[in-house]
C-alpha cells in the first residue's frame, strides 16, 4: 500500500514560505519513511510547479557582487602595488643624480666638521674604494682626493662654536674643528663661517702652459676670500683652535696667536721626498716674551701629524728666512729685537750674531750660498731708517751664526748714480735706507741678485751683486688678470722655479697674495679678500712643501693659516 507524501506549510508575514517534511519510499521496501527537514524560500506556479523564490535570487546576487567586489579590490590592489614599486625604481636614479649634481656643484654639506672619528673614517674609506684609491693603513696625499674629501666632513673632531666681534658690533657664530669653546676677537666688516678643514675645489682650468694665476676667481664665502681659478683650498690651522689631525686625534697646543713668517724644512734634508716637512711659522704676538715660534708637521702626502712650539719666551717674532743647512732664522721686530736660529728637527735654538749687540727691528734674512764656506746673510730691518745689514759668515752649519769667532758685517750704501757699495758705517746705512728704501721687509736671494722690499715706498728693490749696480720697481704696477695690488708689500718667497716671486700684502681693503712674473714683470693674483672682511689686515706665512704641489698663506689678524693646491696636481712655478 502505498501512502501519499505530507507536506506542511507555515506561512510568515506575507511570503510563501514552505517548510516541508517530506516522506520517500524506501528503496528495497517502497514503504515511506520520514524524510530529511529542509528550509527554503519557494513559490509554486499557478500549475502547481515549485520555482526560485525572490530572497533566493537575492541571495545569488549578493553573493556574486561580493565576489565581484573581492575580485575588484585584488586587481586595484595589485595595480597601486605596481605602480608604487615603479615609483620607488624611477626615483632612485634621480636622488643619486641629485646627489651627484651637489658632488659637482659643492653643496652637498661639504665642509662642516660634525661627525665622530669612528663613522667618519668609514665613510672616508668607502670614498677612497669608489674612487679607486689606495685602501692600505698608509696616509695617501689629502690633495689627491679633493674632488671626494669636498663632500666628505672632517674626522675625529667634534664642532666647537668661536665668536667673531665685527665692526658693526654684531657676533657671527664659526665652526671650527676643536673640541674647546674659543673666543676672540677680530675686526671684519662681513660675518662668515671660515669653517673648512677640507679641500674646496674650484673648476679645474683648461689645459695651458703655463698657467697663469688669477686669470678668473671664484669666492669661497665660507672663508672671505676670492681665490685663482684652477687651485683649492683648505683651512689647516686657526688661531686659538686645537689642530686637526690627519688620524682625526687633536693638537695639545692651540695654535698661537699673530701669525706672520713661515718657511718648510724637510725632515729629511738628504731626501726631502721621503719623510716629511715641517711648516715653521712665527708668532708676532708683542707683549714681552709672548711671541715665538711653531712648528706644524706634515707626513709625506701633506697630511698633518703633529704641533709643536720650537722656541718660547721671545717678543714680536716677524719675519725670518731658511739657511742653507736647514735651519730657520726668526727675527724679533723690536727696538731690542735679535735673530734666532731654530733647529726643528733637532729641536733646538741659539741667538744669532746677524743683529746688533743692542737689537733693533729685524724683519727677514735670506742668503747668498754660491760660496758655501762663506755664505753671505742679508738682513733687512722694519724702520725708517733701518739699515740692510751684510752678515759673511765663517763657515756653514750650526754654529756658523752664533760662533764667538764670527763673521763680518757690513751695510748697504745706495749711490746716487745706479750703483751701491758696503761700508763698515752703520750710521751710512741708515741714512742711505731713509733715502732709498725706508722700512725694508721681506728679502731674497737668487743667482747673485739679492730682492728686497720697501713697505714705505712699495717697491721693489733688486742688487745686481756683481755688477754692484742696482734697479728698482714699483710693486703691482702692471697686471694680469683679476685681483689688484692696493697696499704695502711685505714678505717675499721664490717658486721652484724662480720663474715666480711671491709676496704678501700688508694692510689694505683685500690684502693678498701675488705673484711677480720676472721675465715680464708682470704681477697676478693668487689669492685676495673679499668685501672688506679683512680690511687692514695682512697676508703671512707664505712657503711651499718640498714637493711643491702645495703653497701655504694665512691672514694675521683673522688666524687662519691656508693651504692651496692646483686642481690639476701640477706643481706651483
């Protein structure tokens, strides 16, 4: 007997809803059992057959646009994904163009000493790798990587801030690689941060032969000055600051106060190539026995190693000159003033019989060696009427100057018909100086002319030794370039190849330093200030390293001593 199914209906709110408990026949027996229980939403058709109710296609709807939705936001989230790792790999190339502009531009945080000696040097060696340096524990030139060290900071030194009083009564806040607070006093019409202890790079010159300085400048804000195109700069030492080392360690002494003079002595006279120099600056500072004498010492490559004070207890050392068994003779300038004789490798001095047993005012000594067992010493001397003293000496070596046995001195004597002669006559000399050359300075030697200056009169004074005649020249009268000769000439140096004289300038709006072309007479401009911020200060201190391929000034008042390189690793003439 076969029993018909049972459906029950249960109707909620207004919709057909059909809850149905269904009866099937057994498979094997055919006798109907109860069926599973199943909810779902349904309408009938009006002949009876079951068809998709209205939630039913709701819910397929819904459920295709969530699977719409989810498929939608992984394809926009793989498109900005895209898009952001394609960001990521454009710019990268143009930070490291950016960056490489600022290399080339030199604004790229280049000469401020901020960072530890640690991370520093690190950085420093991983220059050095891209660059293609030499990475072995020796020091390599600073100059040979000045292209690089520009953007690098100066290692080992933390930044100590020194007040600048300017004219206008304002205080400018320098940096300086120190690790002391410093204060002095300087007179400038502009505030500037003096602040390098690296190189800073001009634009390299084309090619020419010979190069001739102050064809073109380029300011250097950072340190007051407009310098020679073609050459780089650094500042190396700073009155009252602890020296930079180039092991990043720093100098027990401060540097002094008064720069003026300077000269090179190789450490190793027999090859002065090979162990170093030492770069030998006076101090002109004038209260009684402040002054003296300071050696800064250099490694092969130019990299700094030490500080020392090579004579103390001295007043107003000015002026000075190298002898030709590499010695330095520093001058007092004072009316009881004598000349010193410093020994910087030996490390010891002696008073000199070149000045007067009562002193005066000497200023420079150079030397004629062409008899090397009588070398004959100049000696000019700073006032009016300060005669140019003639010192033959007997003998060379330490010793030849300080000996009881010494030489003779003799005085120049200006004749009035282009010729001079030497008198035993002191008062002669004097006389003669207040006529032709009054407030002699900086003086040279080379092949038997001796050079010297007259501040007072801005010339230039040559002695033809042999001829026993003489000629003179204005100083800056005709010049090249840019840059321009305004004051009163000072100290004198000769190139290597004599092709140049160098001088100094005292006083003036831009003091600075200039070079004489002898075969033509002709003066250029190797560096001067700017904007009056050294007005009626004075350039010292000039003297290059025995490889040549470095030349050494400062600026008295201001303290700085600098350093010049040519950027295209030439040697100065």
């Amino acid at each position: 007997m076969t029993q018909a199914n049972t459906t029950e209906y249960f109707s909620s709110s207004s919709s057909s809803s059909l809850i149905s408990r269904s009866s099937v026949n057994d498979v094997e027996t055919g006798i109907a059992v109860p069926g599973h229980h199943s909810a779902r939403k349904s309408n009938t058709s009006r002949d009876g057959t079951l068809t998709c109710s209205d939630d039913d296609r709701r819910r397929k709807g819904r459920r295709s646009w969530i699977i719409a939705g989810i498929t939608a936001a992984i394809v926009i989230i793989l498109i900005i994904g895209l898009s952001v790792g394609e960001t990521c790999c454009a710019s990268q190339p143009v930070v490291q163009q950016q960056q490489q502009q600022e290399e080339e531009d030199g604004t790229l945080d280049m000469i401020v000493p901020t960072g530890s000696s640690t991370s520093n040097s690190q950085d420093d060696d991983d220059i050095s790798n891209e660059s293609g340096t030499n990475t072995s524990n020796e020091m390599q030139p600073t100059s040979s990587v000045a292209t690089t060290t520009t953007t690098t900071t100066a290692t080992g030194a933390s930044a100590a801030a020194t007040t600048l009083t300017t004219t206008a009564g304002t205080s400018a806040t320098v940096t300086s690689a120190t690790t002391t607070t410093n204060t002095m006093s300087i007179h400038t019409s502009a505030s500037y941060e003096p602040i390098s202890t690296h190189p800073i790079t001009t634009t390299t010159p084309a090619p020419k032969n010979p190069y001739y300085l102050g064809d073109d400048f380029v300011t250097i804000d950072e340190l007051g000055i407009e310098i020679s195109k073609g050459l780089s700069v650094r500042l190396i030492a700073q009155t009252g600051a602890k020296v930079l080392y180039a092991n990043g360690n720093m100098s027990e002494l401060s540097w002094h106060t008064k720069s003026d003079a300077a000269g090179i002595i190789p450490l190793n006279v027999d090859h002065p190539l090979e162990d170093g120099y030492v770069y030998i600056s006076n101090s002109e500072a004038d209260d009684s026995g402040s002054g003296g004498v300071y050696g800064l010492y250099f490694d092969k490559y130019g990299n700094i190693t030490d500080c020392k004070a090579l004579l103390t207890g001295t007043t107003k050392n000015c002026g000075g000159g190298i002898t030709p068994w590499n010695t330095w003779v520093s001058c007092e300038e004072h009316d009881a003033g004598q000349c010193w004789e410093i020994d910087p490798i030996m490390e010891r001095t002696a008073q000199t019989r070149l000045g007067s047993i009562d002193g005066g005012k000497y200023e420079s000594v150079a030397v004629d060696n062409r008899n090397p067992d009588r070398p004959v010493f100049y000696v000019t001397e700073d006032r009016e009427h300060g005669a140019l003293r003639r010192y033959v000496a007997n003998g060379n070596g330490w010793g030849a100057l300080h000996s009881v046995d010494g030489g003779t001195t003799t005085f120049l004597h200006i004749l009035g018909d282009g010729t001079f002669e030497w008198t035993t006559d002191e008062d002669i000399g004097q006389e003669s100086a207040g006529d032709y050359f009054p407030n002699a300075e900086g003086i040279q030697v080379h092949e038997g002319h001796v050079y010297f200056m007259s501040k007072e009169h801005r010339m230039l004074i040559i002695l033809d030794l042999d001829s026993m005649t003489y000629e003179t020249e204005y100083s800056g009268m005709k010049f090249y370039g840019e840059g321009y000769f305004g004051d009163e000439p000072d100290q004198i140096i000769f190139g290597p190849t004599q092709k140049y004289m160098y001088f100094t300038e005292d006083g003036g709006n831009s003091p600075g330093v200039y070079a004489r072309y002898g075969g033509e007479k002709t003066y250029f401009t190797l560096f001067q200030g700017i904007n009056g911020v050294f007005s009626d200060d004075e350039t010292v201190g000039i003297a290059i390293s025995p490889d040549h391929k470095r030349f050494y000034a400062g600026i008295q008042d201001a303290g700085y001593i600098f350093e010049f390189s040519r950027e295209d690793g030439l040697a100065f003439e």
